[in-house]
C-alpha cells in the first residue's frame, strides 16, 4: 500500500498539485545495517531521554521515525504521536491527528496527552520553545520522546543546536539519527552525540 498527502494550490495558469509519496515503513534492520548502531537506537528505545531524527527536507525522517515506532509497538509499552497527518496506521501505536480547523494544536494536544500514562511518545514538528521545554521535562517522569528536526547538514544542525534555548534538549539526548541519504545514515549515542554537539 502507498499513501500520498495532496496538497493543491492556486496559481494564474491553473491549480498546482503536489505529491508526497510516503512507502511502508520496514523494519529497523533493514535501514540500519550496523549492528552498534542498532544497538545504540534499541537502547534509546527503552530508556528514558529524547531520540532525534535529523534531515533535510524530504530526506526520509518520516519513514525512519516510523520504524521507530513498529520497533518499540510490540513490547506492551503506551506509544503514543501527536501528527499533523497519520501516513500508516501502526498496529499498537495510538495515532493522534493534530485538528488546527477546530483549535487542536500541539500546544492543546500536549497538555492533555501525559494524561494518557504514554511510554514513548513521537511529536511531529514542534516549533515552540515552550513545547521544547514540556516535552523535554517529560523525560524525567521517565518517557522517551522521538522527534524530527530539520537541518540540512551536521553543521547546519550544529548551528541550530548552539542557541541557548536548546541548553536543556541537548543535555537529555540520548540517540541522534541523522539522514543523509537513503544510503547513508549516521547514528550517534549519547556519549558520542553530546561530545559532537559541544
């Protein structure tokens, strides 16, 4: 099966259709061949702290994300996503849609969703420091928290990490996955990442 978001718009020669074309996600192993890495990645599964998938647009975050999800959806834990669209629906993931038409943002969604005792919880696109920081202090009521964020490089990312309001995030880090390319994946533990990120 092949799910596409369309999204149209109007332009003086006529509608602009564009589509995204998202595949089902496989297992970890086969995007992750190293065995290290693959072990570095399950381990952040099943500890508390953030996981952090990083790319540029269009790279394959959402793919790897959600074999993320399929890895830790079988080990009888609460996972939980706050998404603007749901692309798969994941057996034993509780899949929420974010609603701006009727005022669910993430800002609404996110302070209700620590009612729901989740385990792991995967934010899509979190732009706000005060989401940065709620979802970061969740780590310490022992939740792991996978989000995507957007860079186009490492250095890119370095960059973006520098500023000080990302001095709490950077410190609870436990797993960075960055995308490249479909061929090339870097993953990075938390010794290695906050070593890189300083």
């Amino acid at each position: 099966n092949i799910i596409v978001s369309i999204s149209t718009f109007p332009t003086i020669m006529g509608e602009r259709i564009f589509l995204k074309i998202y595949k089902p996600p496989r297992q970890l192993d086969k995007i992750i061949k190293s065995e290290n890495n693959l072990n570095v990645i399950k381990s952040a599964l099943n500890n508390p702290g953030i996981i952090i998938v990083c790319g540029s647009p269009l790279s394959g975050k959402t793919h790897i994300i959600y074999s993320l999800l399929l890895e830790c959806a079988n080990q009888n834990k609460n996972v939980m996503t706050l998404e603007s669209i749901a692309k798969y629906n994941l057996k034993n993931v509780h899949q929420c849609e974010l609603n701006e038409n009727v005022g669910f943002n993430m800002d609404k969604a996110s302070r209700f969703i620590e009612f729901q005792s989740p385990d792991i919880i995967y934010l899509e696109g979190i732009k706000t420091k005060d989401s940065f920081d709620y979802f970061s202090s969740l780590v310490f009521d022992n939740k792991t928290i996978i989000m995507e964020f957007l860079a186009n490089n490492m250095e890119d990312l370095r960059y973006k990490l520098s500023f000080s309001d990302f001095e709490t995030l950077k410190s609870i880090i436990s797993c960075l996955i960055f995308i490249h390319s479909q061929d090339s994946i870097e993953v990075f533990s938390k010794e290695t990442v906050q070593k890189y990120l300083v």
